[in-house]
C-alpha cells in the first residue's frame, strides 16, 4: 500500500457497537457485528462476551456491501475479565477465502483506546474479527473504523514506532531510515518503510495467540518430567552437558528464576558452572553461594576484578566437566526439556560440533511471546544474524580447540564463538534441534527488549562477520540494515567477472519484451552479459520486427524455437547454443530495479557451494511475488511463494524477508545457475513443460550437493506470465494437476518437510506462520 492514499476524498467514520446499532451519533455509520464462532453474549451486559473456544470470530458486515482500499484508523477498547490473553485480530474479505495471511493484527488491541492503523490493498466486502484464541470473557466496549489520509495514517504510525521499546527503533534511527527511503525512492517509498516497520511490530505471525500454542503443545506435567528423566537414567550414554552462564549484577529475582530452570530439568546429567564478574550487589554473591551449597551441581567462581563478559565466561569454561558445554545468560531461562532434548539430539547425531534450538521470549511477566522457529542451519542466514546462540550447545572439545571466547568481541562474543566453531565444523557438523528450549528474558537493557538496547553489540557483529570473511579468505563486506538493526546483508566480489547468458523466451507481447531488454539494457551495472531471446512463435508483426531491430543492432541474439510451449525444452536449446559460464533464466515481463541485480546475482552464483541463485520479484503493485519457494506450500502441496502478496518491504520471520539465505528452491522467473552445475544434472526436466520444472531443477541441484541461494538485494518487477496466461481451468488446469502428481511421485519424501521450513509453522500460508500442531515429526538433523 503505498501513501497515495486511495480513495483519499471519501472520508468518513465507520463505527462498530457490540449492541449492533442501527445508528449512531456523530454522523458514525454503525456497522452489524455478528457472533459466528465460539462466542456467547453474556446474560444482563451489553459489552461483555465469553470466548467458549480457541477460535471466537465476529462477522462485521460493512453498509452497502463494499469498503473501499485505502487506510484506515481503528480504535478497539476490549478488555480482558479474567485474564485471558487478547490477541485481536482483523481478516478482511477480499471475496476471496479468507487466509491467515492475510490477517492485520490490531496494534495495543488490549490498551483502552489505543488506535492502530490498518491498510487495505483494495475494496473489501466485510471483515472479520477475532478478539482471541483461547477460551475466556472480555468487554468489548467500542470498535470504530475510521477512514484516514496517509498523512494522518503516517503520524499515527510514527508516533506508535518511536514509542515502543521493542521495535528497535530509537528516533533518530527511525529517522535516518525515513531519510534513506526518501532519497532512494521518494515519498512512496518513505511510506512502504514506515509502514513495514509499524507491520513488522504488529506481526501477525507475532500477535497470533502463541501463549494458546504453549499451552497446547509445550506444556509439561510433572509426570511427563519425571518420566523423561527416568528414560535417561536408565541408559548408560547419557552425554555429561555443562552449562556455562557468566553473570555479573542481574536482578536477583531473574537471577533465581534463571538458576531454578535448570534445577527443574528433566535431565540430572548436568553441571552448572558460573564466573560471577565482580558484581558489585553483595546479593549476588550470597545468592550464588546459596545454590552452591544446596546442589553439588552448581560450580561458582568469582572473579576478583571485573574482566566483562568474554573474560568472565572464560572464567567459567575452566569448570566445565561435561562433554558438551551449552551456554546461558544470567536473567534467561531454559524450558523444562532442554537438556533432555539436546541430550537426544547428541545421541541422535554423535558427530554434531554444534547443536542449536528454536527460541522465543519472556516478559517481566512470566508471558512466553515472539518465537523464533528457526530453518535447519544454513550459512548464509547465519551470516544475517546469529540464529545458533539460542539455545547454543557444542562440543567441548571443539570450544578448547578454538580457544572459547575471544577478548574484544564483547557484546557479540557468542555469534563470534559460533562462526569460529561453524568454520571448524562445517555446515554438516551443525543440528538443529527444532523446540523451543530457550526463553530470552526482555527486560530493561537487555538486547531482547529491541537490538538497540545495546549497540555495541552490533559494533562487535560487524566486526566478527569481517574476521569470519577474513579467515575464509573471502572478498567481501557486511552492511547492517539500517531498519534492522542487529541484521546484516553480506556481499561477496566473485574471483572473476564471468561471462553471463540471459535467456528470455518469449511470444508476441512486445510491449512487455521492450520494457524487459530496455531495463536490462539501461540500468544494468555488470559488465559482461549477452542477452539470448528464444522467440517460440511469435505472429504480431510489431514483435517481429522488434526482435529483428534487436538481432541487428547486436543488443541481444534470437533464437526461434518452432515447437509447442514447453518451459524446459526452450530453455535446454538456448543453454546449448550460448558460452556464458553463469546462464540467467529470465521471463519476458521482469523490469529491473536494482542496478546491480546481475552482480549480486553472479557473486553467489560463482561461489562453488552454490548451484543456483533467485531474487526478490515483486508485482507492479509493491507486493511480493516471490521471495523464494517453500516446499509443500499451495493447494496442491507441492511448493509456493514465501511471503506472497506482502507489501514490499515487509520484515517477515525474524528479518528474513531481507536477508540472504539458502532455500530449497527458487523461481526461473529469474535464477541464475552456473553451467557447469546446469550441465552436470542434466537441465531442467522436459516431463516438466510448464509448472514446478524450477522446482525440480532445484531439487536435483540441491541432491547433487550444492547449495539453492535466494537474495533479496536483487530486485525485478514481475507481470506474471502474461505472454503464456494462466492455470486455473480447462487443460490448462488438468496440466498442472497432472504435474504436481509428476513432482510427488518424484519428491514425496521432500515436499512436506522442508529443511528451510520450521515444522511448527504452518503451510497453509506463506508468511512463516506458527500452526496448531507440527506438520513434519523431524526431531533434531544437521544441514
């Protein structure tokens, strides 16, 4: 949505009563909000409700059937009775089924009052509204919708990004960012970012009711502890853990909690070792000396002078017993299972250097929130930010062999300690154990609460990615993102400028080729392409004659290719009559917007681990179209679009919309492959004329051992295929049904457990979120 403003003149204000009104004051026009779900009006009050279930949903049905696109400012005062915890959420009704991805999560829903701004991509036909979803009573005092202009939209959302700690934004970066964004791409773009940062706080993968998801599925009885703990102290190769938790003058209250979590384990092979820094509350020391002498597990020692936090876990390192060492800050806490889990894990895996876990956060309340299911490991989102440290257990040998921790590296010295113990290992050396076993303490100071709480912990990343590149003997540089903090996107200067391919299929539509070979032409900063168009039966005469233009003016070589569509045949005979050695598979409607789209794609593409290279596409309208491919997403589970229809500029899980990772596939829309690789499986499939061939490709890349790269930092306007049309109906329908058969029956194994992919989250949407139950049994496996 951009800040245009649709519709902007038609200004009103739209109210929602909980007595469903049939008129209001204030020229309001009342809305009927009706029970659909798991809801009951209670007796002898006219704002309050019960949620009898997981999944209360009121229908609110807009006047005259429509709503127009455009912003919009809610104000929602719904309280919580008992306790339950609201996480209210708004789908609208596009006349479409209603997805999950699609849902806006109402900023400070639980706040009186608090206004949330929402922005509809285009005209809707109702919404609806789920205040909740877990069983529970609420009032739901008032509900408006008013519509806004996007200077109002803006300072609503500016003024809720500044004002929140966990957003990582203080204002001065919020403004530096706002700047950026201006200079780059102009008021419209100022917009995007302002509102993908104000989306990003209010995720809805976020807002969804998680504490509804730990009660359901990481909740733990007593007996199911005592049994777990029973099942290990009946085998004889338990593996010996040592938990090293350097502290220095936390908050005795989370100090204690800390501790106690790993008391409570369901796993008694442990030690706990702590280097207390010097603290200078004297309660520490008792504190620690207390747990010492109640449990022989508990080894401390205390440091006569304050060495800060590499010295002190040091320190701690030289009590470690155990054959695996995991690590622990002093206000955190470990779930009941964690070491039982990674203690299976070990077993499972008797080779891992490192194990790491998924994580998420705890408030001063006690309230689990913001979880991180995390893909299996992959170098290149490693180099983004430090997915391995939570929970983080290695080797303790390896840790010896690579000296601990180094001094200078504060604030970041467990990223440096895991790149080290990473390069040491290798990506296969390395399991993830896929459970929320750790719960990063948000409180005042703590890098938990918003990256920005402490900045020279980024100053210490930057440096440690830079001595990590270093050691590799690898040409490159690491930026931080300005609007993320605490993320880095890396760039890698390839050992030599290749000669590149690209190669457009193409038939008829002249106004989108023009538009392709002229961007490409015109804004492309590398230096070495060819541009190869395989004409596949073009008739306009206003086509043919461009592509003569073309093939004399020497811009780029035609190819014609007189044979029925086929996806995979064409672009088989145009690899074999090019001599690039990198090959770009191009659509005819892409249109570049980063310049540099082609060296990014080609610095990963020359990188030997790597098979094949995407990029981020987005459609005319600011959405995303691809931003990689997840296996078993879409109706037919076999592969879909990440982050489909997001606004561009969306955060997505944890920053991943904007940061370079490995994935299982990537879309020949535009993909970049190194032809050695291309020829050594064989090209892309010709069973496969129209859909998944890319998939497959990619596939049988990554079974062949390489690596599937998606950037972001390459960017293109995609307008879909317009030159081929569509899939949903007729033989055009029962062809791709057709196959999605060819795929399962090819890939079955692979297509619902996706190693880029959490099993928590859900594949019923592209937008990484969690999901009622897991959808692959996988328990802990390395890259």
């Amino acid at each position: 949505m951009s800040f245009d403003g649709p519709n902007e003149r038609k200004r009103g204000k739209l109210s929602v009563s909980p007595m469903n009104e049939k008129s209001s004051s204030h020229g309001e026009i009342a809305l009927k909000l009706v029970p659909v779900n798991d809801l009951v009006a209670s007796p002898g009050s006219a704002t309050r409700w019960a949620s009898t279930g997981n999944d209360p949903q009121f229908r609110i049905e807009v006047p005259g059937g429509r709503m127009p696109g455009g912003w919009y400012e809610i104000t929602c005062d719904i309280k919580s009775v008992d306790g339950a915890g609201l996480h209210a959420l708004l789908y609208p009704d596009f006349e479409t089924p209603i997805q999950e991805a699609d849902a806006i999560p109402l900023f400070g829903a639980a706040t009186h009052g608090e206004r949330s701004i929402i922005a509809l991509r285009s005209d809707i036909v109702g919404l609806r509204f789920d205040p909740m979803a877990i069983p529970g009573e609420f009032d739901l005092e008032r509900f408006t919708i008013r519509k806004v202009g996007r200077l109002a939209a803006a300072r609503t959302m500016l003024s809720s990004i500044a004002g929140r700690p966990r957003t990582g934004m203080s204002r001065k970066r919020l403004m530096r960012a706002c700047v950026a964004e201006l200079l780059r791409g102009g008021p419209r773009a100022v917009g995007r970012k302002i509102y993908s940062i104000y989306i990003g706080i209010v995720d809805a993968s976020l807002a969804r009711s998680y504490q509804n998801w730990v009660l359901v599925n990481d909740t733990w009885t007593a007996s199911q502890l005592a049994a777990i703990r029973q099942s290990f102290e009946d085998r004889g190769d338990a593996p010996s853990l040592s938990i090293v938790m350097p502290v220095y003058n936390p908050p005795e209250k989370w100090l204690r909690r800390c501790i106690d979590s790993v008391i409570e384990q369901s796993y008694s092979n442990w030690t706990l070792c702590i280097a207390d820094d010097c603290s200078p509350n004297p309660r520490i020391r008792s504190v620690l000396s207390e747990y010492a002498a109640r449990d022989a597990r508990i080894k401390v020692v205390f440091r006569e002078k304050n060495g800060h936090i590499s010295r002190s876990s040091n320190s701690a390192l030289e009590l470690v017993t155990g054959d695996y060492v995991a690590l622990l800050d002093h206000d955190d806490e470990l779930s009941p299972v964690a070491l039982s889990t990674m203690a299976q894990a070990i077993l499972d895996n008797p080779g891992a250097g490192v194990l790491f876990s998924d994580e998420d956060k705890i408030g001063e309340d006690g309230i689990r929130f913001d979880p991180y299911f995390k893909p299996d490991f992959n170098i290149d989102l490693f180099r983004g930010h430090n997915m391995v440290s939570h929970f983080g257990v290695y080797s303790a040998a390896l840790l010896r062999d690579v000296g601990g921790f180094r001094e200078g590296y504060e604030g970041s010295q467990d990223y440096d300690l895991a790149l080290r113990c990473v390069e040491r290992v290798g990506s296969a050396g390395v399991v993830h154990v896929p459970h929320v076993l750790y719960h990063w303490r948000t409180i005042a100071g703590s890098t938990a609460a918003g990256p920005q709480e402490k900045s020279y912990a980024s100053v210490a990343a930057q440096k440690s990615l830079s001595a990590h590149f270093e050691r590799l003997g690898i040409k490159g540089r690491f930026d931080e993102l300005t609007s993320f903090p605490g993320n880095f996107a890396h760039s890698i200067d390839p050992e030599k400028e290749p000669l590149v391919s690209i190669v457009i299929p193409t038939r008829d539509h002249v106004d989108l080729l023009r538009q392709c070979v002229q961007s490409i032409l015109a804004k492309t900063t590398y230096g070495r392409f060819e541009i190869v168009i395989v004409d596949n039966g073009s008739v306009e005469g206003e086509t043919l004659r461009y592509l003569q233009e073309l093939d004399e003016a020497g811009s780029a070589r035609v190819l014609r290719y007189d044979a029925p569509f086929n996806f995979s045949a064409i672009n088989n005979f145009a690899v074999a009559q090019t001599s690039g050695d990198v090959i770009v598979f191009a659509n005819n409607d892409l249109e570049v917007i980063t310049p540099a789209w082609l060296d990014e794609l080609v610095s990963h593409a020359m990188r030997r681990e790597v098979g094949a290279v995407g990029c981020m596409l987005y459609y005319p309208n600011d959405t995303v179209q691809h931003a990689g491919i997840i296996l078993g997403l879409g109706e037919a589970r076999v592969a879909g679009h990440a982050y489909h229809l997001q606004q561009r500029g969306y955060p997505g899980q944890m920053c991943r919309m904007h940061l370079t990772q490995q994935l299982s596939a990537v879309t020949a829309a535009c993909m970049a492959v190194r032809r050695e690789v291309f020829d050594e499986v064989g090209g892309f499939d010709e069973a496969l004329g129209v859909a998944f061939n890319d998939v497959d490709l990619c596939l049988r890349i990554r079974a062949a051992g390489y690596a599937i790269v998606w950037t972001p930092r390459a960017e293109m306007y995609h307008h879909e295929s317009a030159s081929r049309g569509h899939d949903d109906a007729g033989p055009r329908k029962n062809r791709f049904l057709g196959e999605a058969r060819f795929m399962k029956d090819r890939w079955s194994t692979s297509l619902l457990d996706d190693p880029y992919f959490n099993p928590n989250l859900s594949l019923d949407d592209a937008c990484f979120l969690f999901g009622p139950k897991r959808h692959s049994s996988r328990v802990a496996r390395s890259a």
